[in-house]
C-alpha cells in the first residue's frame, strides 16, 4: 500500500476534520482556530498554559510480552502520582505531556482521572516505542508495514484508544542512540510519517543522540515537515544537530532537566537565544514515574525542578518573561497543536 492508498483509505473527510487544511499549518498557535487533544477532550490552542512537554505518571519496563495492567492497583498509583501533579500546578504548570507509550503501561482512564483531580490538562498518545532494541515492541510491530501499523494509530486518533473512548494528542516512538536508524526503528517513523496527514498529530520521538536528522529526512520523503516532529531527549545530541534541526523547523525537547543537568539545559537555552532559536525550543524533567516492579511505586521524582531551580536560573540569566513565556507556554502550545505541517 502506498501513500496515496493509505490516505485516501482514511478518508479525506477524516484528514480534514482531524487536522483541518495546510493553510492552517502557517497559523502559530495563539487559540485563533487550533486545538490541542487532552484526555478530557479538546480545547482551544491558547487554553493549554504553561506546560511540561515531556514527563510520565506510570512507566512498566517489564518489556511488551509481559506488560499487563493487573501489575498494578490503578488507586495506588493514583494515590501516588497525584500529590505530584498538584504540587505542578500549585507551582504553575496547567498542562503535562505523558509520554509513555503503549506497552509501557498507557493507561488512558487513569489519565482521565488524574486529569479531573489535579486541574492539569493532560496528554496522551498513540505510536510504538522501539528505543531499548525494541523490547517494548509487540510481535505485530515486526510484521506489518508502515502502513499498516499508520492505519493502526489513525484509528486510536480517531476512534479513541481501546474502548476508553479517549484520544491521543499526540504520537510517541522511539529510536535507538545509534547513528542510523535500523530497519524497524525507520519504519516506526515512516508510520508516524504517515500518520500524521490522516491525524495531523505531532510526532514526537525518543531520539537523545541518535539519528535525528536522518529521521527528518524520512519525514520529508513521506510530505511531513520538520515543525511536526519533536526531538525528544535533544540534551543528548551534539550542538550542530539540534541547531540544524532546528533552522530545519523541528522541536528541541529539552526534557531530562535535574540537578546534574541544569547546566547542559542552560546551556542549550542560552544558545538558541544566541542563534535567534529560542522559539523552538521545549522544557521538561523526564520525571516521574510510578514503577510497579518496585514497592509502593519506588521513588517518584517531582515535576518541580523547573519552576524551583530553572526557571530562576533564566531569569538570573538574562531571560526576559516574554522568553520564558516562549518556551513554557507559546511554543508547546504551538508544537502540540493539531494540524497539518508539510514540507
């Protein structure tokens, strides 16, 4: 099946009402007409506030065969993560982005509920994460197409995951930190390549030092432009890559904010400001997350380093509010906006 089936077998009726037409691909994502999916429901673009772009409530490393959700009460999880998310909020976040994938342990509905009780507008997403050598991949992942694991990911878009009735708003993958993407790794992104005309969903991928740019070029094989894919992880990368992503038009997840990396991140920052960047540029912790191999959930790190220590450390640093505003509020509102982005 090539592109052009693929599309038209999704309906263009869909593609047009999920994502709307390519002129709004130009629109940045001030609430004037665009969107973001939360597991609650939609809301307008400029509703979504100061935003973490990358954390987690519930990761299962247990590995894609044995992942189940009986390894886990869902009220002790809840019980848990959700002092955390209302520390965030107090500290000013009104939106998190929840990464984790499925066969991690997505659990939309208890995202649901987290969402309700917290005040935080949460996400989640649709896609197959490969990173780890693929242990996290499901035995069909191997098997089936592009286009077949696509129309897998347009449905949960459009139809809800499961029977939970919830939609992703955005797609998660994966790719090892290697320096060229392995055959099912290229795959994953062909699908979200394709996924994302029929959805008009971000792609955000696990990439951390690896094949970056080279994902950009499938993207671009496929029709997608850069803004539409976020590199996930980019302290890892090498300067010269995340700034020729970024020039390209792509996302720069600065998202393992700790108390080791502070520098790093400020570093980035501060250099994207330099080149005139600083509107691609995303924050985040990495943080989290409720482990059921481990009693109680092991240790679950907080969501409040960047409003604690970071955000302080920009200002201190020159930053003005409007740049930080930038980088917390306008620029995920815009990234995570559903609709089209071409090359």
């Amino acid at each position: 099946m090539n592109r052009r089936t693929f599309l038209s077998q999704v309906g263009v009726a869909g593609i047009m009402a999920a994502a709307g037409t390519r002129a709004g691909a130009a629109e940045k994502a001030n609430g004037d007409g665009l969107t973001i999916q939360t597991v609650r429901g939609k809301i307008a673009a400029g509703e979504l506030g100061r935003t973490l772009a990358h954390e987690h409530v519930l990761v299962d490393f247990i590995g894609a065969e044995q992942v189940s959700p009986t390894r886990y009460e869902v009220d002790e999880v809840f019980r848990v993560v959700l002092p955390h998310l209302k520390q965030a909020r107090e500290l000013g976040a009104r939106a998190l982005v929840e990464c984790t994938p499925a066969f991690l342990a997505r659990d939309p509905r208890l995202l649901v509920r987290l969402s309700e009780a917290s005040g935080l507008h949460l996400l989640t997403n649709t896609g197959l994460y490969g990173a780890r050598k693929n242990v996290f991949l499901p035995g069909y992942a191997h098997t089936e197409s592009a286009e077949q694991l696509a129309a897998r990911w347009t449905a949960e878009a459009r139809d809800g995951i499961a029977e939970t009735g919830v939609r992703p708003g955005f797609i998660k993958s994966g790719v090892d930190g290697e320096p060229v993407l392995s055959a099912v790794q290229r795959k994953l992104v062909a699908a979200a390549a394709l996924t994302h005309p029929a959805t008009g969903l971000t792609i955000a991928v696990h990439t951390g030092r690896g094949p970056g740019l080279e994902q950009l070029d499938v993207l671009k094989e496929h029709g997608v432009g850069a803004a539409a894919w976020v590199w996930v992880h980019a302290q890892g990368a090498k300067d010269e890559d995340l700034i020729a992503a970024a020039e390209r038009g792509a996302w720069i997840s600065c998202d393992g904010l700790n108390r080791n990396s502070v520098t790093r991140h400020l570093h980035l920052c501060r250099e994207f400001k330099r080149l005139g960047l600083l509107g691609r540029v995303l924050l985040s912790h990495d943080a989290g997350w409720f482990d059921p191999a481990k009693p109680g959930g092991g240790t679950f790190r907080p969501f409040d380093l960047l409003f604690a220590m970071f955000l302080p450390l920009l200002r201190e640093n020159g930053f003005s509010e409007v740049e930080i505003d930038q980088v917390t509020v306008r620029n995920p509102a815009e990234a995570f906006a559903v609709r089209v982005r071409g090359r």
